[in-house]
C-alpha cells in the first residue's frame, strides 16, 4: 500500500512540475515577445515532447543577450562617407547603429581554394606584430595542422598570436586539444567561444560564433565563409572541395573588423585586447561597409537590409547560399519582388551537407519556384559560398547564410560592397556557377512531402 502511495505522489509531484515548466516557458515566450512562427514551434515541441523541448528551450533561451552577460557590440562611426554621398541600404544600416561605410578599401576574393590557402598562409608568414584569427571550424586535418604549424612558428618569433575557435562548430578539437598544444606553447593564445564544459550554465548553446575572421597586423583582413578545413581550403587541388569565397580587405574598413575581434576576444578570453587606436590609410577606390549582426547587436539591422534590398531592387536579386530556411517576410518579399519583374535567382547546391537543412529548404524552394524565382541547383558539389548581388548597386558577401540562424541566432559577419569592379567580378562568379545547375525541383514522394512540411513547421528552430 504504501509503494502505491509514493508512486501516486510522485507521479502528481512530476506532472505538477512539468505543468509548471510549461507554463513557465510559455510565460518567458510571451515576455520576450518571440515571433508567431517562432513561438508555434516551440508551443508544438513543448505539446509533443514536454520533457525534451522544456529542459532544451531554458537552455536555449533568448536569442539575444542581456546587459551585463556582454557588452554590446558598437562600431566606431570612423572613416564614414558623407550621409549625402550613403547609398540608401547604407542609410538604413547607419539608422540601425551600424558604421556607415569606408571609401579608399583595396578588394578582391577568391574562389579557388588553393589560391586562398596560399593566401591566407603568404600573410601569415609576412606578418610583423599580430595574427588575430577567428574560426567556426578548425579541424586537425592537413590544412589545419599546416596552419597552426605556421602560426606556432610566428609565435614563437614574438608575434602575437590570437586564435578564437568557436566550441560546438570545432567541438571535437574542444574535446581533443592536443593539437593546439605547442602553438600555446610557443606563446600564442587559443580561446574557445562559450566553451561547454567550462561555463555551462552561463553559455547560451544555441548562440554560436559563425564569423570568420583572419587579421594580419591591423592592416590587412581576410574573411568571407571559408573555415579552416580541407573542405574549404588546401595546398593543392581536391576534387570534393567546397564553393566558397574567401575576400580580402586593405583600407579603413580593416578598422571595423578588427572592433569585431577585440569585442569577441575579449568577451571570451581571460586577457584583455587593446581597442584599435587608429584607421588605416586609404589603399584602394572600393566603398565597403562591415556589418556584424548577432546576439550582440540590438538590432536586426542586417534582416532588415536584405529585406530593402530585396524590395527596392528593379532588375535582379540573384543569391548564392547553401542552406535556405527564410522567414516569411523575406519569403513574400522575394515573391513580391519577382511578381513586379524583377530577375529573383536562387542558387543553392543540389544537396548540401546536411539532410535536416535540405528537408527544411525544400518546401520554401517548391513554393518559389512555383511562383516564377528560378531555384538553381548547383550540380558540381556543395556550395558553402554567401553572396547576394542585388541590381548593379551592391554586392554582400560573409559568413551569413539565407536562413533563420544566421540571421537571428548566429554571431556573423558581412560586408557591402558598393563599387562597380567588385560587382562585375561577383556577376561573372555567379554566371559560372548557373552553368552548373539545372532549374528542375525533382517532385516529392509522399514520405519526402510529409518530412519537408514537419521540417518546415520546426525550421524556427534549426
């Protein structure tokens, strides 16, 4: 009798704390004001899975930072153009708390990823005082132990060395730190971005360090979508390597950059990096603006960019992204856009690296497609590329992809570029890219619809 008893109060004892955890989670959905799409997802995991979607959306939590968990991230209005020479994108981000943009930037990117490797290891061994780099993924093959050997001589030469690796996109290098092991050594500094294991309950899991970042003496930036990987990058020719971009950036804009790094660096990293105290020299004629969106941004200046441009365009909007997950209001303003006659391309890989992205991609290319965007499955391989040309006004090119995470979750980072060469350059790319694809959406099984229309419901989540 007695079993019974404790078995009665503790079944009443457990569904009267899961009730309290629903509707304290559901009270906390309110209070921080979540979008509709964002909250019936939540609302349809907490009704099917309580005791799995409960415990994962405290952990979760907010998708932006409180005062005080990290300073908010504001770039210097240093080296700005006239408001009367800003183009009206440019205005939107400045009215948005974002740097306005730099004139007198050199500019140029690659896609070849052993033109980028040689790149980014020719500065690496030219570099005099500092090497700050920021990365989503390092892994310990070849590529990267070829680049933390050569990091490890620098700093071993006196250089300052800084490598900020994000802890859940290079989680088997946090698990295994081995290979970092004589670069710290020699004196260079490694620091993992909201580490799991050693602030678990004061890192937001969800909130990752995306941006890609590589600073060579305060002078000179390589950033874009490429990681350190083989996947990305390498000493010679790879047949499975990834389309990608990797820019590089000499002038004023280096500034902002390097506001982005320090602010990161020194949220994470138990030492303190000086601010940078001075704008580099004009190099070039490119007019670039950096925009870092995130978690640290009080905004969202960058969503709310693409939709202007998108909006405002009159000739073309053509997007290059792997994984595609928009939400409704880029969604409609992509139709809208092609219903006025504007030339909307979508190019995406056939099939990315990850199953769960193509599922939730796929019910929002059918709809394009169905509506007149011509959705260009590339067929060459996987394309971890990002760049958006919008008419021949601008260029907008980093580590932000065309979904819900990077535009409302992830730490990311991206620059508009507004000059006439960079344009005609990222044109011809992406001409050579539409060779390889074909405009035919395969149709969906029975089993393949049901599993895009669920992904689809969830796809807030992802």
């Amino acid at each position: 009798m007695s079993e019974n008893v404790f078995y009665f109060i503790l079944v009443q004892a457990s569904a009267i704390v899961t009730g309290i955890l629903v509707l304290g989670s559901l009270g906390h959905m309110v209070y921080q004001r979540r979008e509709p799409p964002s909250m019936i997802a939540w609302l349809l995991a907490i009704l099917l899975l309580p005791y799995i979607a409960v415990p994962l959306y405290f952990i979760l939590r907010s998708r932006k930072l409180k005062r005080g968990e990290k300073t908010a991230l504001t770039l210097a209005r240093k080296g700005e153009i006239p408001d009367t020479d800003a183009t009206r994108i440019d205005m939107v981000l400045r009215n948005n708390g974002i740097a306005g943009a730099t004139f007198g930037n050199r500019f140029f990117f690659y896609t070849d990823g052993v033109k980028a490797y040689n790149m980014l290891m020719e500065h690496i061994a030219s570099a005099r005082e500092s090497i700050l780099i920021s990365t989503y993924v390092l892994s310990p093959d070849l590529v990267g132990k070829n680049i933390l050997s050569a990091l490890t001589r620098k700093a071993s030469r006196g250089v300052q060395v800084k490598l900020l690796i994000d802890c859940i996109g290079s989680l088997p290098l946090y698990v295994w730190q081995k290979p970092l092991r004589n670069l710290r050594k020699a004196g260079g500094q490694v620091a993992f971005y909201m580490p799991l294991l050693t602030r678990p309950f004061q890192n937001y899991i969800n909130l990752r360090n995306h941006r890609k970042l590589f600073i060579f003496d305060d002078c000179t930036v390589l950033s874009g979508g490429m990681n350190i990987s083989n996947d990305y990058m390498g000493p010679s020719p790879y047949d499975q390597r990834w389309e990608d971009i990797l820019f590089y950036v000499q002038g004023p804009a280096v500034f902002h950059y390097r506001e982005i790094f320090t602010e990161d660096w020194n949220h994470t990293a138990g030492d303190k990096l000086a601010p940078p105290d001075f704008l580099p020299e004009a190099t070039g004629d490119a007019v670039l603006q950096v925009v870092p969106s995130g978690p640290d941004i009080q905004s969202d200046a960058l969503h709310e960019a693409l939709l202007f441009a998108v909006f405002s365009a009159q000739q073309r909007i053509w997007i290059v992204t792997p994984y595609f997950v928009p939400d409704k209001s880029l969604m409609q303003a992509l139709v809208i856009a092609s219903h006025r006659g504007v030339d909307v391309k979508l190019i995406t890989p056939a099939a990315s690296n990850h199953l769960i992205a193509d599922l939730s991609r796929s019910g929002f290319m059918r709809d394009l497609n169905a509506r007149g965007v011509d959705v260009c499955l590339y067929q060459k391989g996987m394309i971890h590329a990002k760049a958006i040309l919008y008419d021949r006004r601008g260029v907008i090119m980093g580590s932000a992809n065309f979904d819900q995470r990077s535009l409302f979750l992830n730490y990311e980072v991206v620059s508009f570029a507004y000059s006439r060469p960079i344009i005609d350059q990222c044109e011809d790319w992406m001409t050579q890219l539409l060779a390889d694809c074909t405009c035919h959406i395969p149709p969906a099984g029975r089993w393949r619809r049901l599993s895009e229309n669920l992904m689809s419901v969830f796809a807030p989540l992802l």
